[in-house]
C-alpha cells in the first residue's frame, strides 16, 4: 500500500486540470493513476470492515465491493453513453484477472517455489460459474443475428436477471452451505489493524474521491481516443480494468509470493466471476434505467476471447497446483488478445 500512496499526489493534479481545463489527456492519466490508491483503500476498508462483522457477513462485503472502483466508473461512462466501452471493459475484467492477475502471480510465485497447491474445489466452482456466464453472453449474441426482429433489451433484462440469481446462489453456496469445503482460507483468525470508525470513515472518503475520479476519467476518454488514436474497445478492454483493479491485482502477487496461492486464485478467478455474474447484469439494469440501454450482444471477438481465457484458465488449475511456466503461458494468452484489441 505504501509505494501506491505517492500515486495520490495525482488527486490534487487532476482537480487542477479539471478547474483549468488545461488538458483533457493528461486529465485522463492523471484521474487513471488517481483511482489506483483509492480502489487500494476501499479494499483495505472493506477487509477491515469485514473482520469486525464476522466472517459470514465479511465474505459478503468482499464480494460486493470487490469490483466497487470499476463499477463506479462503468457507471459513469454508461451516464455519458459510451456503451460499447462499458461492454468491453466487462469483457476486459473478465480476461485481465483471469490471464494477467492470475498468470503473473503463478509466474513471480512460481519463481520463489517450485510448485504452489490450491484447493481444486473452489478453482472448479469459480470455472463452472464462468462457463454458465458465458452460457448467458453466448445466446443473447446468437439469438439477435439469427432473429429479424430481435428482441435486444427484453431478452438482455431477462439473461442479466437470471445471472444475478445464481450469482445469490453461489453466494450461499460459498459463504453459508459449504463454506468449510469452498473457503477455509476465511476461518483463520485476524486482527484488525484499523478502529472500526477509521475503517468507515477512509472507506467513505475513498469511494467519494473514486466517484469524482471516474468522471474526470470518463470526461476523457474521447479526447484520449481523438488525440493518441487509441479505441475505445482498447480503453475499455485494457485501460480500465486495470485502473480500477490494480490494487487488488498487487494483493494477488503480494499472496502468491507469500505461497498463499489459494488467496491469489480466489481474488482472480472470484473477481472475474463477480463481473460476469453481478457487476455485468446490474450495468444492464442500470443502462434500462438511465436511458442508454445495455444489452448483452458483444463482438464475436470478445466472446472468443473470454472463452478462451476461461478454457485456458480451467486446464491449467485441473491439478490443483502452479508453477511460473504455466504463468507465462496465461501472461501470453493476454499478450495476443491485447495487442489484437490494439489493432481494432
């Protein structure tokens, strides 16, 4: 946390830009290197928060506000309209922790053990849970080009409504029926670090700099585009996720170097599943409700490439063990689809 907190010097720079209008991409750097710390602290809040309130309840916590930084600015790109780099950065939270979270912390894991263990049975719900999202993207996709008159929104509203519920229903599964097989890493006993009322008040203090943050970012995202030539499908499959999760990425690798490899899989594969199964239906709900609908058909590419990464993802945890040679391969899968998205 520390080496992020020279990163906050960069609030008070983007407030400066913003009050001079002097440069709208150096307001966009400047709000993206912001957001880091800030979605660091809301995280080291909630963690905080969750130990007070027990473990059920803390797991509860985590998983709600464990994408709360990206969503905020999703929401505000979806207030300015940008749909389609809303979509992609569905599509890019869902490959980014599942091939450069994930494959970076079994590589520099890796380098210090030889061989790091997790437990099979969460790697496995987690994948599943992935798939049957997938499920849900893939057929609203063929349903509105194979169908003359199709029906995007009823049909998006529908599939985002059944994606929340079995998100519910995992949430159970995980946290209540069968917390002892799918989490036993929660069991262990912590002590706060923080008071109580310092961990609410710097996780209020956060989320309000994130809001504002996120639209200083959103504010310059079409200036961006306009001046270096970058796409939006870039900016919003690479840029954003990892903006919005770069703090929970650093936990990753932080865990895995400590051999805490079962942490470091449930912050990856359990972000991306929290982003296909919650994050993406509320955007559509919210989309329906703020007048810019959001449906549900991404570009062939993009279901290709979220398929892939899971498939690749899914073989490489069959063991339940890592080792950096197979982080380097999921480092390489994201590294092809980066630069495919480049060159949109």
């Amino acid at each position: 946390m520390k080496f992020l907190n020279l990163l906050l010097l960069a609030i008070p720079a983007s407030i400066f830009l913003r009050l001079s209008d002097y440069s709208p991409v150096l307001l966009f750097i400047a709000a993206g290197l912001s957001i880091i710390p800030l979605a660091g602290y809301m995280g080291k809040a909630t963690e905080e928060i969750a130990i007070f309130v027990g473990p059920r309840i803390g797991g509860l916590l985590n998983a709600t506000f464990g994408n709360a930084a990206e969503l905020i600015i999703t929401i505000f790109a979806l207030k300015a309209g940008l749909v389609e780099v809303v979509k992609a950065s569905i599509t890019g939270s869902i490959i980014g922790n599942l091939l450069l979270v994930l494959g970076l912390s079994m590589l520099l894991g890796g380098f210090k053990y030889k061989t790091q263990k997790f437990n099979q049975a969460a790697a496995g719900m987690h994948t599943s849970m992935l798939l049957m999202a997938v499920t849900g993207l893939i057929i609203p996709a063929v349903f509105l080009n194979t169908h003359s008159n199709p029906a995007a929104e009823p049909l998006s509203l529908g599939v985002a409504f059944v994606l929340m519920l079995v998100y519910l229903l995992s949430l159970i599964f995980s946290l209540h029926t069968h917390k002892d097989v799918f989490r036993p890493s929660q069991e262990h006993s912590e002590n706060p670090t923080w008071s109580k009322p310092k961990a609410l008040l710097i996780l209020l203090i956060a989320t309000l700099f994130v809001v504002l943050e996120s639209e200083f970012l959103v504010e310059g995202i079409d200036p961006v585009v306009k001046t270096l030539g970058i796409s939006e499908l870039f900016i919003g499959v690479i840029v954003i996720p990892i903006i919005g999760n770069a703090a929970e990425h650093s936990t990753s690798v932080i865990m895995a170097l400590k051999n805490k490899m079962e942490i470091s899989l449930e912050i990856a594969i359990g972000s991306s599943t929290q982003i296909a199964l919650f994050v993406a239906p509320l955007l559509v709900f919210l989309g329906y409700f703020m007048g810019h609908p959001l449906d549900l058909l991404f570009t062939s590419y993009e279901l290709i490439v979220i398929i892939m990464g899971i498939v690749i993802t899914a073989m490489i945890n069959l063991d339940g063990r890592s080792n950096w040679l197979e982080g380097a391969q999921l480092l390489a899968a994201y590294a092809i689809m980066a630069l495919a998205f480049l060159f949109v």
